[in-house]
C-alpha cells in the first residue's frame, strides 16, 4: 500500500496552518505527528506517474499561500 507523506514550511506572511490543514484534509490527507505534518494513505500500490500528478494536485491546491512542502511516497507492505 502506498503512502505519500508531507512536510510543511510556512512563510510568516502566508496563510495560517488552520487554513493549509483544511485544504490537504479537502485532498485526503490526515495530520501525522511522526516526523511528518501530514499522510494520505492511497489504500493501494501507485505509479510513479500517479504520484506525480498527486503532487501537481498538492501545488495547484496550495498555490497563493506561501508553503512549501516536501513530498514522498513510499511502499508499506501491511
């Protein structure tokens, strides 16, 4: 099962965490406290071209608020 993991930096002049959290829950995503900020669990095996587009959802969502993130997907099997 694949899973895609991020982590956040925020600009002190960018949208508030509150806001950025509402916008990756609206994408699938779910808080995590164990190094990273925030989980999506695709409940499958992903391509990389999959994962990509993934990640090119995640910059159009958060686009105009001033975060950064670091994004990587990584296969549990489980």
């Amino acid at each position: 099962m694949t899973k895609t993991f991020l982590l956040l930096q925020f600009d002190s002049e960018g949208a508030p965490y509150s806001r950025v959290a509402d916008i990756l829950e609206d994408l699938g995503f779910r808080a995590l406290g164990e190094g990273y900020d925030f989980v999506y669990e695709w409940g499958r095996p992903v391509t990389v071209g999959e994962s990509l587009g993934f990640a090119d959802r995640i910059q159009a969502a958060l686009a105009g608020t001033r975060v950064r993130f670091r994004v990587e997907s990584s296969d549990e099997e489980g």
